[in-house]
C-alpha cells in the first residue's frame, strides 16, 4: 500500500491515505499537515538522539533500533527485560531498552506512539513516519518555485518531473518497497488532478504516492529434519 503524502500549497498532495486536517500558513504556501510537537506527534520521541544518529548513517528509512543502535553515557538499566517481557510490550507499542552480551545496552524497538497492533495505524513503524515527514518537508521546500507560475499543462509536467526525479533518487538509495519505480512510487499532476475549478481557486494539486520500508521485527526460522539420503 502506497501512503500519501499530505501537503497543501498552491500544491496540494491528496489521497485516500492522508488523514491531516490542521491548516497553517506560510507566505504564499499553505499547509494541511500538524505542526510536529512533542505533544501531537506520533513519532516517538526516545532514546537520546540515537534517530538522528541513524538518519545520517543510513537514511530516514532505516529504523533506529537494532544492535547497533548503542546507548552511551549511561551507567546501566533499571530494568533487565528477557525475550518474553519484550514480546508482550513490543506488540503494545513499548519501544524496549536491552542489553546484549557484546553489543552491550541498545534500543530494542522502532514503533511510534501509534505502533500498538490493536491501533492497525499506517504510521505504525517509526522509518514509516519518518519518511513521510521527510518526503513532504522536502517537497514543500523544493516546489515553491511554483507558486505564481501559470497553471497550466507546462506546469503540470515540470511539476513531474522535478518531483520524479526527487523520488527516483530515494528510490535508488533504497528507500522504498518494489524492484521498479512503478511498484516503488508514484507523481501525478495533470488535468484530472488540477480540475478547472482548481485552476480558477489558484490550486495546482500534486499526488505522491510511495510504497514503504518497514522493519523487520521477529526472525523465524524452521528447521526441518529430511529422512533418508538427499541427493544432489
């Protein structure tokens, strides 16, 4: 399932996904996604800045938890939790603290505020949420170029193309799902997005879709004895 990013400006992005509803104004560009506070944004804010560490390593998609997910400066944790104590929190949304032999103490967990399963919420997953919001911060910088532009096909199709090539790019660094741009993301912006109405309000309306990373949580393996002899 692709999400939608959800920005308004003279450039609407729309979709059945997006669910933002909060209106704010800058300049000429006008917004329909929340204001990110710690009160309002399900992005959970945890462990020490270790999220930026990891945007920078590996890029947003990436979940910032694992075993190289190290927490320093710490004497110890209050809390020493097993497998079993983290299989109940983890499916509840409680991102965990761990300590491992060599990898020493880590973060265990990349959910958000929103990650308990009984939510079924599409920004369940931390990477997830994170490069949505990236995705749409970066196109509502890199597309106020169009505001006053005449709004018309030229457009449309400049439009594309700038914001093909942005997604084309997170595509081969690896930031989303699919083998192919199709399966990966889609722009669109034309006459069916823009309808004359829009055109008349001074609205130019662009659809991103993409098709994200989540991590992977749980490692199950089978093992299986095969009687007799196994040729080869």
């Amino acid at each position: 399932m692709r999400k939608c990013i959800n920005r308004q400006c003279d450039i609407v992005s729309t979709g059945a996904q997006c669910s933002s509803s909060t209106h704010r104004t800058t300049g000429s560009i006008r917004t329909t996604s929340e204001p990110i506070t710690t009160k309002n944004s399900p992005t959970l804010v945890y462990p020490i800045l270790r999220p930026a560490t990891r945007r920078f390593a590996r890029g947003v998609w990436k979940a910032p938890g694992g075993t190289d997910a190290t927490i320093n400066g710490i004497q110890g944790l209050a809390v020493e939790l097993n497998d079993n104590a983290n299989g109940r929190l983890n499916p509840i949304g409680i991102n965990c603290l761990r300590t491992f032999p060599v990898y020493g103490r880590v973060v265990w967990g990349a959910r958000t505020l929103r990650g308990a399963d009984q939510l079924a919420d599409e920004y369940k997953y931390l990477p997830v949420r994170r490069t949505a919001l990236y995705i749409e911060e970066s196109l509502y910088r890199g597309l106020k170029w169009v505001v006053f532009e005449p709004n018309d096909e030229p457009l449309w199709a400049q439009i594309r193309l700038n914001v093909g090539a942005f997604m084309h790019n997170l595509f081969r660094q690896g930031a989303f799902q699919g083998t192919t741009p199709r399966d990966a993301y889609l722009v669109k912006c034309d006459k069916e997005t823009t309808t004359q109405n829009d055109v008349n309000l001074g609205i130019v309306n662009v659809v991103v879709g993409f098709a994200p990373l989540k991590p992977a949580e749980f490692v199950i393996v089978k093992i299986q004895q095969l009687a007799g002899q196994i040729e080869v």
